[in-house]
C-alpha cells in the first residue's frame, strides 16, 4: 500500500532509495530541535510537530522512531520534492 501512495506521489525508486538513506541518518542523529529546524527549513513546520508519534518517540527511545521518520520525511517529499535538497 505505501508503495502505491508514493507511486501515485511521483517519487521513483531512487528518490524512495535517497529518502531511506536520509532517514536512517536523521534517526542516528537528529534530536527534537532538528526535526523542528527541517520543518521551518522545509516550510512544514506542521508536517512535524503534528505527527503524533515522531517527537514522542525520540523522546522515549522507542523502536517506531524509525518508521515515524520514514514516515515524516517521506511526507516532506511528497509534499514538495524540493524539500529532498534541503533534507540533504
């Protein structure tokens, strides 16, 4: 099913393959401040301080803080495919 959402998002395989590479390394790195600093960089602020699960699980070092900064970036992208060189 995701596939088919960012199929009809127009994102091919290698920008799929960029935003995985990218998320892996903000999951490593990124606290709470730069997730917020990427969304007002990005002009989606919203897009993190919503999700509801993104920030939180940082916070709490749970294992679906991976899969919520997939998510999260995934959403800047298809979003505005631009957001990919500022998420770079």
């Amino acid at each position: 099913m995701r596939t088919l959402i960012l199929n009809k998002a127009g994102l091919d395989g290698e920008v799929r393959k960029r935003v995985v590479a990218l998320a892996k390394v903000a999951v490593e790195c990124f606290n709470s401040e730069d997730w917020q600093a990427l969304g007002v960089h990005a002009g989606q602020l919203d897009v993190i301080t919503r999700h509801d699960r993104l920030l939180r699980s940082l916070s709490f070092n749970v294992p679906d803080y991976a899969g919520n900064a997939n998510a999260v970036l995934f959403r800047l992208v298809e979003i505005d495919r631009t957001n990919l060189d500022i998420i770079a």
